[in-house]
C-alpha cells in the first residue's frame, strides 16, 4: 500500500528503522534523521541495483569467506 509520500508502508518502515541514528551519527547530530535515513537507503540500493551497471560483478560474500590476514614476523 502506497504512503502519501509515494512509499510504500515496508519502505517507510525500513526509512523509520534506519533513521535511529547510531552512536556517531548521534555524536555530530543531525537535522532530519529521515531525511537522512532516505537518502542513505537509496544509495545503497542503488549500489546493488544489477541494471545499473549490468557490466561489472556484484559479489555477495560472508564472513566465512574473508582472507585470513597475514601476521608479519616479531
């Protein structure tokens, strides 16, 4: 169902949840934690938008596939 800002009620939920501002965002403030919270979701949709950039590789990947960094020598 469509809200009267044009999103839908689980877009305007996720927007709401994202707008809790964390621990250093609270630190600087800021004046419109939606607003905020909006343009950041949007962004980061768009980075895993496959359409946009329908040429390059979006890898998906977990913790259990992280490199095991190399300690240098003592």
């Amino acid at each position: 169902m469509s809200e009267p800002g044009g999103g839908t009620d689980d877009e305007q939920e996720r927007v709401e949840s994202r707008a809790h501002l964390l621990p250093e965002e609270k630190a600087v403030g800021s004046d419109d934690p939606e607003a905020q919270a909006d343009a950041i979701l949007t962004e980061s949709d768009a980075r895993e938008d496959r359409n946009v950039a329908p040429d390059t590789v979006l890898e998906h990947r977990t913790s259990a596939q992280t490199v095991t960094p190399i300690e240098p020598p003592d």
